[in-house]
C-alpha cells in the first residue's frame, strides 16, 4: 500500500476539526510518542492530534481514509509490543483528553467512560460509590480504551476474568469515518455476530474506540491477602494447581521470587514484609464478611502449611497491604532498573503447566547464559518472563532474545498455551503468533481486517499483518 | 448463488465417509428435521447425515465446498428462530450422537465436551463431581453446540452470565473444510483478533463446532429461592432494578403473572406453591455457607416487603424447589398448549426498563386485540413475550404478528435494548435486527460471513444474509 504523506492542507484540515492549540507536528512533537514501554520499535508521527469528541474523531479518520494517510490511536502509551507505534508515521489520534467519566448507572450496574480515563481513575470513582471494576492490570496509567485495545488481564482473572468480560458497550470509530453502537447496556445480547467481541483486543487495528460501558459489580466489603514463602520455587509453585482444585476460589495467585522482591526493594527503597525465603505465592480473598473471607482463606492456609509451605503472613493492616502490592506493582520497573535493557514473554498457559514453564525457562538461562527472572498471574497460567541484557553486547542480546523466545514459545505451543495473556500482539509478536496459529487462521484474521479497513490506513503493520 | 443438487455420487461419497447406517436420504428423514421449534419456516434436507467425529464433519464439509451443496448442522432442534432450517436443502450434519464428555480437568477446571452432548447432561455430570456449569437456558436438552452457536443466556445471567463467558475454547470446522482450533484451557488470551467470540454466537454460519472447552466453577454448596408475591404486575416488576441497587447479588430473578402459573399447573397438572397472587417474582441466592446466603436473601426479602410485597416463600424443600422450578421450565410450553399458535418476541432491554416494556406489551393487547402473555428473565433485561393466534385466522394472524413485531422491536431501539437476548436471529428476526444495526453493521456481518464462507455454503439464508 502506498500513503500518501501528510501536507498543509491535511494540517490545515485537521487544525480546522481541533483547533490550532490540539494539533502538534513535526519537530515540535516529543520523542515519547514514538514509542511505547517495551516494543522495541519506534517511529515519529508526522501529525499529534489531541482529540475531544468522536466527532472529531471521526472527522479526522474521515480524511485519512479518503486522502489514504495512515493513523494511529495511542493512550497513555504503556503498551508492551509496540502496538501504538506510528511505523507508517501519519496521524496519531492522542485519546487521553478524552477522558470524561460519562455516567454511573447503578440501576444497570454500568459505568459508562470516555477511552482516554484512567484505570486509576475508574478504580477510585467507583470504590467511592461501593462499586467494583475487576480487572486490575498492574500498570494503573492506562487508559480503559487501551485495556480494551488488548483484552487486557490483571491478577485478578482468577475470580473475575478479564477486561473482555466487563465491556457491555462500545462505540467505535471504523476507519472510513463511519460509527458503529456495539452491546449497550444489556445483561444478554444473541444479535448477530459478536462484532464487540471483535473489537475488543484488537489492538486499535480495526476501529477506534471512542466510548465504552462498562460492567460493575458491588464492591466486596472483605479483601484479604496470604503472603506465603516456600523453601523453593518447586513447591510454590506446585502448590497452584492443588488450591484451584481445592474449590476456593481466591481472587488473585501471583507468585515471585527473592531475587525479585529484592530487586523490588532496592528500587522501592521499602521493605517488603519478608524476603528471607526462595519462593511465594501472594494470594487474595475478597469477599461480603469476615467469616466468608476467613473460611476460604484458613482452608488454602492449611492446604499449604500441609504441603510444606514455610509460613503464612496474613496482609490484613493497610501497612502491609500497601507493602506488599507496591512491591508486586513494581515489579516490572524493578527488573528493568536491573538491567541495560529487557525484552518480555507474556505466555500464558493451561495453570497446570506454570510449574513445568518456568522450570524450563531456568533450563535457557543456564544454556544461553543469560539472565531470566520471572513473576506472574500463576492462578491464571499468564507469565511475565524477562531476558535480561546486563553486560551483553547488541549483537549478541539480538541473538540470543531470539533464540530464547523460540525456545519459549514452542514449549508454551507444546503446553496448548497461547503467545500472549495479556499484553497483546502488537508488532514485536507477530511472527510467534503466526508460526503458532498457522495459515488458514492467519488469512481469516487478514480478510477481517480488510472488511473494517479496505484501504489499511488504521494502525497498519499490527497483530495480523 | 446457484447451489448444486445432490446426487447419488454425492451420497456414495458420503455414505464412504460416515458409514451407510449413518445417511438417510430423501422421504428416509424424519419431518422433525425440517423445522425447529418456532422458526414459522421449514424445509426438508436433502441428506441427514449422523456423524461421530471431526474428521468426518471435515470430509463432508469439503465435498459440500467443492462441489457447492448447501450444507447445515443441527443439534437438538429447539432453536426457537429457524436457524438449524436448512432452507436451501442440501446436506444436514446431524451432530447429536458426537455426544461423548471427552475429560474433566480438575486443575484447569475445565470440562472438554462434543457438541452434541446435552446440556442436562453436562449439568449431571459435573455436578457429580462437586462443579458448577452456571449457564442455565430453561431448555435442557439442547446440546451445547446449539448453546454455544446462539450464545445461550438463561436463568443464572443476573449473576454469573452468558454462555460465552464459559467458552475457553473452541474446535471448528471451517467451510472449506479446515480445522481451527480457538482458544484453548487457558484463562486469558490477549493472542489476535477474538476469533472464537466470533463463532460463538454466529448460529452455524461460519463453522462448525466440532469440540468445546467449558470453564466450570466449583458447586455452590447452598442455594435458596424465594417467591415473592405482590399485588399486581406493577409493584412487581418495578423491585427489579431496586433489587440490583442494593448491591445484593441473586442468582437469577424471574417473573411471573397469574396467567401464565394457571397455564403451567394446568399443562402439568401439578399445583404451584401459591396462585392467589396477580405477579410473582421468583429469586434465587446460592454461596457456600448457609449464613452467607441467608444474609444475602434476607437483605432483599426486607426490601421487597418494605415495598409492599404480599409475602415471601421460601423455596427450600426439595418438593417446593421441584414445584416451582418445574412450573417456570414448563411455561412456554403451557402457553403453546393454551393456544392455536404463537410467535415470540426475545427482546433484551436494559434492566432498568423491563417494567416499562412490559406495560407496553400490555398496551399493545388491548390496541390489537390479540393475547400477548409474557415471562422471564427480569433480573437480565431478557424478555419473553408470545403473541397467541387463540381464534385469528390465519390471514389476521400474520399481519397482527408483523404489526405487533415491528412495534415492540421499535420500543426496544428506543430502549436502547437489541433485537435478541438469548435466542439468536436466525431466519426469524433478521429483518428487525437489520433495521436497528443500519447498513454500514450489516456491511460488516455479511462481509465477515464471505471470510470465513466465500462459496456461501454452510448454513446460507441466515443471521445477516
């Protein structure tokens, strides 16, 4: 496909539908919207617009499309594969203006946002109002629009699920400029094809979102967190499978290890309320009452305790709560002030497999000698594994992430795990997906592209292309 | 399209494919296959073939491909929009006896079944083995492929939502032929477009499935109903969205008025715990302690009489829970047996406004003197409403049908409600699903069914063509 590049009169088009002070081009945008956290890619825009309405979205897109100039849509920019990346630079279409909290619904028990709030803010407003928002991704800057970009996860899946299970609603932006009302406010919808669903984790590649309504839940009156140390990460770790077959049904399993609770703490400059053992898991209850929340946490308690487990702190003072999730919050920043660079594997696989995973993921550092710490969602088989570029040159690191990826994604495609739980496709993980889903998935996922977006001016180069 | 008869070297090929006990052609077949429950359209198969495995379901999808034969899969037949008619003749895969629980996952806690196993079935099964497979339609022997083809909602949506929120994977047959495997055991997936989502949903239009993998949650070991009667219709339906203000969570919320309890315990000749009533909400609350579940029923039992309900049964014997669970399970089937015929209206509205769209109904009986009984699922927004022919002709039947029809779906539009809950478009309701979604949607639909279907073989005729 060719584009056409960006002229005055695109500028002047678009400075029209904005207004002058919404519109940054050239020299004059920062460096940050080049790229995102961790894609490994970057390119400049050639236009930054700051948008307020779907209409101007629309407008805009509207232009793009009949004049074939590549756009982008981008949140708060947190992403980990480079989805929101201009590499055709264009336009990129900045939504974290758009970032009005529309309407609280609590006879529907939906909250009804702009894309560009922030999963902090919806958090906040609704616990004021005794509400809940499940999905509870550890980067709280995102904005919605981007978790519903990637389906994206949290700890909390083990309970709840995922963002894709709280969207009721969207209203779409399709990359002709026309718009599209998916859901509502409705309990049940057997309408037609799940377009929503379609929408929801692909990437900003075939619309735009520019409103959503979300599910709520009543907020859990109980949340109580079990910090437990194994002697090593065997038996953490082997524990997962035996308390989901258990039937308690915590709301979060993470596990970790010391040398990432130590990395946590030097960065944090905090202590952690115990570092002294190998390995933990990091659980929560949450639930109406004490006793509810009581019974099904002294049940997994002495599950563990039964099966070797060194001891259970129970994180019930805001104190400790506080200690012990900033420090799993920061995880993911602690690793990289570790290291010269990182690169990640969002794997998830069936929850019985983290155990088998994560052994082999010990087996490649010690075969390519390179460093490759590990935490994660182990209740939900999402992984976060990083390769560590400490000392290495360029060349080698280049090599060798390449070679311990396609280490670790046949093994998670041996385990029937798939490329990614959470943090999407986006352009750095494309060629695993495609090796893993094959041709004919491959072709399907192309043509549905095509359908939205005929002329692929919308995030071109993304998830499936 | 012109689509190619079948021939005998067509049912030589697949009595080679399926064995010949497994074909039956021409006046062979049953007239049952030629309709389903409530469609109001039928047409016979040319060839009902029984299969029993994916490979077979392959082969004669391939030979229908290549040689453009029409081709339609059907499970139980209790669709209630026509979408197993094969309306275009042609080759229909029988998928009933592909009826085989292939495991029980205790770690993953997922339960991997064929399509044709039934839902009664699954609910037996895993029950059993202290699990819980919340979706709950009122029809249980429909097979899960049949659920998971209309996204099939039911009774326990309030709480714990729809079919496809228990959907982890899926095994397809595309129309060409090939195989897909979507999803898996895994808990979250953030890996492509939501090509699954797309499936499920779709009513047979764009693949056939062949294998399903269903999340289960552990059995509630408490559960408890109340029926709640109040004066009339009003008082009634109006606690609903007050219910769900409360922030209590039932499992389910029902109505129901007196006319359609008279017609169920004359259809089964068996007495409903109370008739002196003119409207019935019927709730139920499960959780794992007694305690817990009795505060939970308690807080909405002190609500509902502080707001004038009349009373409030408690459903806990096996004898009343059999009494009013069968009464609800047998309600359209009562209002079929008091009537010529009827027609059925699947609506979902906003929770909220269920009371105002049912006092419309109510409207519309009197302004065209035609009977329009109603029940459901009031805690979701999903309603069943019947027109009954009673003593119409024919003639006045049809156009008070269509008149009736096109009112209600206009009231649910402005409701920002949609066309189907939990029934599905099939070949019943397209035209009022057109109608609301406009063209750019329907563009979209028909444009993704190509994808998948560019010969327009597998199920033509249906959801958005």
């Amino acid at each position: 496909m060719e584009y056409n590049k960006i002229n005055d009169k695109d500028i002047e088009f678009i400075k029209e539908v904005v207004g002058i002070d919404n519109v940054l081009a050239g020299e004059e945008i920062s460096e940050d919207y080049s790229h995102d956290e961790l894609g490994g890619i970057s390119h400049m825009p050639d236009v930054l617009v700051k948008v307020h309405s779907q209409e101007e979205v629309s407008k805009i897109m509207k232009h793009a499309y009949e004049n074939t100039i590549p756009i982008v849509a981008r949140g708060s920019g947190t992403g980990l594969v480079g989805a929101s990346v201009p590499i055709h630079g264009g336009i990129m279409i900045d939504l974290t203006e758009m970032n009005n909290i529309l309407e609280l619904d609590e006879e529907n028990l939906t909250l009804t946002v702009e894309p560009g709030v922030l999963l902090m803010e919806i958090g906040k407003f609704v616990e004021e109002h005794d509400f809940f928002y499940p999905p509870d991704p550890g980067e709280k800057s995102a904005t919605i629009g981007g978790n519903i970009s990637t389906n994206a996860g949290g700890m909390r899946a083990v309970k709840y699920g995922v963002t894709r299970d709280y969207v009721r609603g969207l209203e779409v932006v399709l990359p002709t400029g026309e718009i599209l009302e998916l859901g509502g406010k409705v309990v049940k919808n057997s309408s037609g094809y799940g377009i929503k669903d379609l929408i929801i984790g692909s990437e900003g590649t075939l619309g735009i979102i520019t409103k959503a309504i979300l599910k709520l839940l009543p907020l859990p009156k109980k949340s109580i967190s079990l910090l437990i140390p194994f002697s090593n990460f065997d038996k953490a770790i082997e524990m997962v499978p035996k308390i989901i077959k258990s039937k308690a049904i915590p709301t979060a399993i993470e596990f970790m290890t010391r040398d990432t609770i130590l990395a946590a703490e030097e960065f944090l400059g905090k202590k952690f309320p115990d570092n002294s053992s190998d390995a933990y898991l990091l659980l929560t209850f949450d639930g109406n009452t004490q006793a509810q929340v009581e019974a099904d946490y002294e049940t997994v308690a002495n599950l563990c305790l039964e099966e070797g487990a060194l001891d259970v702190f129970i994180v019930d003072t805001d104190e400790r709560k506080e200690s012990v999730w900033s420090a799993r919050g920061a995880f993911l920043e602690a690793i990289k002030a570790s290291t010269t660079d990182i690169d990640e594997c969002d794997v998830v696989v069936p929850r019985n497999k983290v155990a088998e995973f994560i052994k082999y993921t010990y087996e490649l550092e010690k075969e390519f000698e390179v460093r490759i710490p590990s935490f994660g969602h182990a209740g939900d088989g999402n992984l976060h594994v990083y390769i560590c570029k400490d000392n290495l040159s360029d060349e080698e690191w280049e090599k060798k992430t390449k070679e311990v990826f396609q280490c670790m994604y046949r093994k998670s495609e041996e385990m029937h795990g798939l490329v990614s739980g959470e943090h999407g496709i986006g352009y750095a993980k494309r060629e695993f997906m495609f090796h893993q889903y094959g041709e004919e998935y491959v072709r399907i996922m192309k043509e549905i592209k095509k359908v939205f977006d005929p002329k692929n001016i919308l995030n071109p180069g993304k998830v499936c292309q």
